[in-house]
DNA sequence: GACAAACACGAGTGATCGCTCGCGTTTCCT
DNA sequence: AGGAAACGCGAGCGATCACTCGTGTTTGTC
C-alpha cells in the first residue's frame, strides 16, 4: 500500500503553536478590513499581509489560497451568526406577541450585521467564490426556512406557496431595510431606521398572522384582523 | 493664441460613421453581458472584446479605458431610466390613490431592472469605479426626493426628518424586494412576487398617508386611518 | 480612381496579482 | 543542551490584466 502510516483523517492535521492561532486570527482580521474596504476581488493578497503586518509567505503558510481566507473567515462568521442567532427562534419566543417577536428575531441580526459588515460584504457580492456563496445560501435558506415555519405556524390552513412566499419577502424586506440601517451613523438616526423597518415587518405581518397582533400600537388592527382572514396574500382581483 | 482652429467644444470631437456607431452599441450590449455576468472588476476588456467579437484593440478606438466603458453604458442606462420613469410622478399620478399610485410608480421601475439587470449588477457592486457611484447615487438621491415630496405632500405637518426617514425606507423596502422580483422566474411566479412586494409597501405606506387609500382591500384600513394620524411615523412609547 | 480618415486587427508591453521557495528564527519536547 | 518542527521573511516566478502600436482594410469625398 502506498498509505502512509499516519490515520488518512485530514490531509492537512498541521500541528499549530500557540503564536500560529494567534496570527490566523490577526490575518482574518485584516482580511476583513481588506475585503470590507475593496470587495472580494479587488483585494489583493499582499494588502492584506500588509494590513497585518506579516510578509506575504507568513499569510501562507495558513492559507492554501485566497479563497480559503475567504472561506475559513465566512465559516467562522456563520458560526457566529447560528449562535447569536439560534436563541431567536426558541418555542417560548414563538409564543410572544408580534411586536416582541419581532424584537427578538430582528435585533440579534442587525447587531451582528453592524458588528460584522464585513459579513454583508462577502456574502452579498456576486464576484465572491462560489464556495462561500454556497455557505451562505445554505445558512440564508435555513433562515428562510424558520420564518417559513413560523409563518405557517399561524396561517396552517394556507397554501405553503404563500408561506414561502411571505418569508421570502419578510426576509428580503429585511434585507433591504438592513443595508439602510448599517448606511445610518450610529446613534440615534440608526435606532430610528431600526424602529422604522420594524414598523414596516410589523405592519406587513400583522394582517398575515393575525392574532399575535394584540399588543399592537394601532387600535384598529384587530379590526383589519377580524375582516377577513383568508385575503392574507391577497390573490389580486 | 494656441487655440485650434476649430471649436474647443470637447476634446474629443471624433467624427464617426454609423459602423462605428453600431460598433459602440454592440461593444456597450456586451459590456452589459460581461459585467452582469462576473461583475466590473472581474470583467476583463479582453472578454468584453471577445463577446462582441472584435479585438480588443478595436475596443480601445472606442473608448480610452474600462472605466469609460462602464461610465457610458451606466449613463445610458441612467438615462432610459429617467425618461421610463420620468412620468411615474406627474401630478395627474400623484393624486391617485394609493395602490394605483403604488402601481404608477413601482411597475416602471420593476420593468426596467427586469430588461436591464445589468443595471442593479453595476450599480448595486461596492467594486464599481467612483464615476458610476456618484452618478447613480445622483439618481438614487432624486429618486427619494420625489418619494419623500409624495410623503411630504400628505403629511404636511410632520417633521422633515420623519418623512425623510419614511421615504428612505420605502425605497429600501423596495430595493430589497426588486432583487427577490428579479430572482424569481419570468411568469407567474415573478408576478406573484411583484404584488407581494406592492402589498409590503402597501401596507407600510397606507396608515402613513392615510386618506389616499380608500380603494384598498381591506376594509378596515379607514378605521386605522381615522385612529390617529398622529401616531403615523410612531415614536416608539 | 485617388486621397484621407475612420475602422479593424492582434501580438506585444509594463504593471500587478496570486503564490512559491530558500533560508534564517523561535518554540517545543526530551 | 540539542534537534525537529513550526514560524517568519521577502525577492521573485508565471499568469493575467489593462492598454498600445504598427499595419492593413473599409468608407466617404472629390
């Protein structure tokens, strides 16, 4: 056999000190500045080995590539990105009302779009390689998905078309009005845009799941609720 | 005086004849396919060339560099965009109520990504050359200007900065949806889609402007109209 | 037909990029 | 202490890119 006596396990079980965890880090933080300033392509290798103040061989000899900075620093945002936001879609917070709903979901996704937008940067771009953006597909759709849940969760008797398409749009709305908050300077403008694209989710939604709405700010949205509660998509005439 | 004989209207007076004209056209199409295919950084004038199938010499007789490429072909377009869109805010339109409104001013918009993706693909990219960037937020900035007069118009009594904030965020919403309208397949699915997206905005912007929605589909819309006009941008209690 | 100017070509140029390689330094283990 | 391996360096290699130039072809005008 031409194996090696070693367990084929990885093909790369590099053994890294101490100092080697430390510089990945560095790099993927400069990486970040880099890729946030220039985009992807447009940032070249050796700027971001200047950024952080390491020769362009030290940069890698952590990564293979160009592409697997990218990678190896979408992965860990992602990773961050499940945790900060997998407590979000816990049962008892999809029992609150609407507005507290909303709060619970949306603000653990704004404050880490606004601490990493280096994240925005990598992921919305079409010029990033196609490894991140399958990533990045799969963790979009995994979000999708639990807003698709929760949709239906209230609307059970509703074609699942219309569910999707309503999260799709909820999200996409989102998304939208994401770019417009991290655009705000920090302060108070910015906590107005926020309060602002929560009016616009909660005013889309509040017709669709109904009676989550209690606790609404306008009166009469139990009376848009008591309508009619099979127009929620609304067919056009 | 060392001033040429001629007019010094521009530099580049070039006289052309309708081969190169038909060159320029066919060279920007090809831009149009290169840059929405891989972006501008990572659209090469080689392929451009290539694409239109002249050498990339012949290109350079056209314009002196890539970037004017780009400038000419977003100019273009901004300027197609202008005139579709131009008669989207004529007052006769303006005094529509709000979902012909809606459709007066998002279906010209809608269309014109539609036939033109090339357009979001340059615009939209952090990568594309200064020149374009200040162009299109020309636009972008006229654009809200009249959203936020139409806002302004019907709520006469509101802080400026509230009806700003509400302009931008309408077209955030907007924009955030386009891109989920452009994703979705020609037919009904995009259809579908489209009057998802005139719902959101439908939706948001009924209670702000209130009386103009008396032909909406929910009935109940007049009593959230009537409640309270002053909670309309909503301070957050 | 003859001349000039616009048009078309494509190999080539300098710059930049991703990435390598050889060699010196630091750290860990025994 | 001493050897092995991880760390660190930066000049430099091949590839690619934006762009040029010398030359030949087409078009408009007289």
């Amino acid at each position: 056999m031409s194996e090696k006596p070693e367990m084929p396990e990885d093909p790369k079980p590099r053994r890294r000190q101490a100092r080697g965890e430390r510089r990945i880090t560095q790099l993927l933080q400069a990486a970040a500045n880099v890729f946030c300033a220039n985009g992807y392509t447009a940032a070249s290798t050796n700027a971001i080995a200047r950024e952080a103040h390491v020769s362009p061989g030290t940069l890698y000899q952590y990564f293979p590539n160009k592409e697997a900075i990218a990678v190896e620093l979408g992965g860990r945002l992602m990773h961050e990105m499940r945790e900060a936001h997998g407590q979000a879609f816990t049962p008892e917070n999809l029992a609150l009302p609407l507005p507290e709903l909303l709060d619970a979901v949306v603000d653990p996704l704004i404050a880490f779009n606004c601490a990493n937008p280096v994240f925005l940067a990598l992921m919305h771009g079409s010029e990033t390689p196609g490894r991140i953006a399958e990533e990045h597909d799969a963790l979009h759709a995994s979000l999708i998905e639990r807003v698709r849940v929760l949709i239906a969760h209230y609307l059970p008797d509703s074609p699942p078309a219309d569910c999707v398409r309503v999260a799709d749009m909820a999200f996409a709305v989102f998304k939208g009005g994401l770019h417009l908050v991290l655009a705000a300077p920090e302060g108070p403008e910015r906590d107005a845009t926020i309060a602002e694209l929560k009016q616009v989710l909660l005013r889309y939604l509040d017709p669709v799941i109904g009676e989550g709405a209690l606790m609404a700010g306008a009166t009469a949205a139990r009376a848009v609720a008591a309508a009619d509660a099979g127009l929620t998509t609304s067919r056009n005439p």
